[in-house]
C-alpha cells in the first residue's frame, strides 16, 4: 500500500487542465479514446452500473448532490462524483455521503495503475492523460468494487467529450446554460449547448432544467434525433420561507420542502433533483418522506455558505459568506441574496477570478455592492488573473480596491476590518483555500507529507 500522500502527488504530475495556464490550449485533446481504454482495461466498471448524468452551466453539482442525498434516504447505496473539489480531492469520491477513504484511494489507485501505464504509451496518438480523467476513472472503479446501487455522476466541463460521458445512464439531467468556458465550448449559448446536449444518450429520458430559448432549441433538436423524451422540470415553485438558515417551499405536489442553503438558486436546483428521481425505474415507489430528508440533509460547500467568524480571534466581523459564483448571472443571484437577506451592510468582498471569465461584467457588478474590494490570487500561474490587473480593471467604477495577492493576507485584512460583512467569491480555488484557512471541512487536515 502506497501513502495517501504519494497517491496525490502521483496523480498531481498529470495534466491538470482545471488549473493550467493554457486551459483552452488543450482542448483538442478533449477525446473519450484515453477514458475508454482505461476502462477497457479495468473490465469495463462503467458497463456494471445504472447511472444518472447531470450536465449545464449552473447548479450542476448542486442537483447531482440533491439526487444523491434522496436516493440514499430512499435506502439505496449512492455513490457520487463531483468537480472540482474544495479542499481535500477525496471530495469528488462519495458513497452515502461519505468520501472514499485515504486507504481505499491509495488503493484503487494501485489497482488501476496498469492501465494508466498502457495508456500513457499511447500519447503520441490520444494526447495527454488528463487529471480529471484519472479521478473519473478512480470514482468509475471505486463505485462498481463498492457494488453501489446507483452512480452519480457531475459532468467536469461541456459534455460531448467530457471524460464522464463514457457512461451510458438511465437519465440525463440538464440543468440552466449560460456562457462559459469560451475558448473551449464556443461563444454563443447555442454553441455551448450543443457542446452540452452531447449527454443525451439514445432512448434515455432528459430532465431539461429552464433554458434560453437558443440553448432549449439546440437540446429538443438532439433530444429528437436520439429519440430520447424530454422531461422539463414544472416552474411552480412557490418560495415560503427564506433566510440565512435555509429555505422552505411547495414544487409540484410537495408542500413544505426544506433546504439548508439560503442561495436563491437552489430551490430550482432542489426541483430538478426531484423531477430527476421521480423519472428514474426504481426498485420501489419513491415516497415524499425520502424525498423531503433527502433535500433537508443535502449539505454543500462555497454556495452561499454562511460562516460564523464571532469565536475567531483577531475577527472584527461575525460572519462571511463563501461563494464559488464566477460568471455575471451567478454574481448577480448572489449579491441580490446579500441584498435580501442583510440589512444594508458595509460589505467586503474579497475576489480572484480565472482569465476565461468574463472580469469586465463581473467587476462592474461587483463594484455595485461592495464598499471595498480586495483583489488576490489563490495560486500562481497564468489561468489565474492577477490580482493587480483585476485590480487595474475595476478602478473605473468608482470602489475602493485594494490589490492583495496573498490569499491568507487578503482575508485576514477583510476581517479585522470595520465591516458587517466579508463575501468571498469569484473562484472555488479561492473559496476552498479560505475553507483551508478556516479549519471547515478538510478531511485531510492530518496529512503528513
């Protein structure tokens, strides 16, 4: 048995494009041919398992997390992979809710070793073995030795040649498209949907989450040419309840639905989720109970997480808000939020964005809300904007910024300031390195080297 530690460090010498500098250089090697022998070579786990794939722009982990959370309270054994992760990568690798084990990661990576080995040889003609392709693999493998009864499975980027579309579901979910990851999935919604719609399989039921009249276009076109019936999730969403704590609503035939996450966008998400499950061939009828404990007990890391800071030493702030929001749609929902749930607050936002997104739009949003603006960096190379030059950007409209590239630095100045309130947001890199500086939910806070 290899150490947890060298089983990460293994795999970090592989082609990270989440984190690389020429993030949309690579897309040509975007391909299933690396995942589909990997596989092949691992007695094809994929083909032992009944899946469900969710796909789209927003909320996408979001309602793969729902749909696992219920169909675990329902009494079936869930794995879940999702991406990227926070803290600790064991994130990506759930069963039931609980991470795959340091042993059981450095094990599983032992087993399927031969098969990177093969694969590796074959570079010249199928392009770099990525990260992500490895952690798709791995959870893939890991679920079926588990003998899971489900596997859910969040696409990584696009669709139609993400590493994760090597699955054959029972149901393809779609949740809302919007622009994104340009260089890569193309300029317009219609050309990033058509990258998306790459998920709906042959005679496999969509969940189709609210679209863009472009994008709904592009998936009844292929839905329609893979004879794959389109479910959309219902609109009648009637919000009860809203605050830091949770939020409670009616959808559908359900009355008093609970989440714990006060985001304005999760209820839709929660909708999804459900719709999702209720379209799946189960072994039994799923009852309200399953789905009502299932919503309630769903826990997610950086959306619209409220964090208390009042037991903190040096902490002149009570609380900060951890947001991994980073284009303008889900800027806009979150400071809205801000705006609905605090009274009026002398707001800090400390921010780092990647290069693909859209910095302009979201600065000038941004610059609306915040009394200060602290720029910073959660790593160093160059898909990361730099904290000067989002600074530099930004000066036009009229807030305070100051530009902090150290992340620790930049947070501990937020609260030690005057203000009521600290966001962090902009990158999930930066949200996890916060959650990293906060002591919250690293499960591999131990970890030697």
């Amino acid at each position: 048995m290899i150490p947890y530690s060298s089983a990460l460090a293994y795999i970090d010498t592989f082609l990270n494009t989440e984190k690389s500098p020429n993030f949309s250089q690579y897309a040509r090697h975007y391909n299933l041919k690396r995942i589909t022998s990997l596989l092949e070579r691992l007695d094809n786990p994929h083909k032992k398992q009944r899946f469900v794939h969710i796909g789209g722009s927003k909320g996408k982990g979001s309602t793969a997390t729902y749909i696992a959370s219920i169909l675990n309270q329902a009494g079936y054994r869930t794995g879940l992979f999702t991406s990227p992760h926070f803290v600790s990568p064991r994130e990506r690798c759930c069963i039931d809710n609980t991470p795959i084990s340091q042993n059981d990661f450095a094990q599983c990576l032992i087993d399927i070793q031969p098969a990177i080995t093969y694969v590796l040889k074959q570079q010249d003609r199928w392009g770099r073995l990525s990260f992500f392709e490895l952690y798709t693999a791995l959870s893939i493998y890991y679920f079926a030795q588990q003998e899971v009864d489900w596997s859910v499975i969040e696409v990584g980027l696009g669709g139609r040649l993400d590493a994760t579309n090597i699955v054959q579901p029972e149901l393809s979910v779609i949740t809302p498209i919007s622009l994104e990851h340009k260089k890569v999935l193309g300029h317009t919604i219609a050309d990033i949907a058509d990258q998306k719609a790459g998920i709906i399989k042959s005679r496999t039921p969509l969940i189709l989450g609210p679209q863009p009249k472009s994008a709904e276009s592009i998936f009844e076109k292929t839905a329609k040419h893979h004879q794959a019936p389109i479910i959309r999730v219902p609109l009648d969403l009637k919000i009860k309840e809203h605050n830091l704590n949770g939020q409670l609503f009616d959808f559908d035939s359900y009355s008093n639905l609970s989440i714990s996450l006060a985001g304005p966008y999760q209820p839709t998400n929660a909708a999804t989720a459900v719709t999702a499950v209720q379209n799946l061939k189960l072994n039994q009828k799923l009852s309200s109970m399953a789905i009502g404990k299932g919503l309630a007990k769903t826990k997610l890391m950086g959306r619209f997480q409220v964090v208390s800071l009042e037991n903190r030493p040096q902490s002149l702030v009570d609380q900060v808000i951890l947001d991994g929001a980073h284009t303008p749609d889900s800027i806009e929902a979150l400071f809205q939020n801000i705006t609905r749930l605090f009274d009026n607050p002398k707001l800090i936002v400390v921010v780092s964005l990647m290069q693909d997104k859209q910095i302009t739009s979201i600065g000038r949003y941004i610059c609306r809300f915040a009394d200060l603006v602290i720029t910073t960096q959660p790593f160093n190379n160059q898909r990361v904007t730099a904290a000067q030059m989002l600074a530099e950007n930004w000066k036009a409209f009229g807030t305070e910024i100051m530009s902090v590239p150290d992340v620790r630095k930049a947070f501990q100045i937020s609260i030690e300031s005057n203000a009521d309130l600290v966001c962090v947001t902009g990158s999930i890199y930066l949200v996890g390195e916060i959650l990293k500086q906060l002591n919250i939910s690293n499960i591999d806070i131990n970890l030697k080297p």
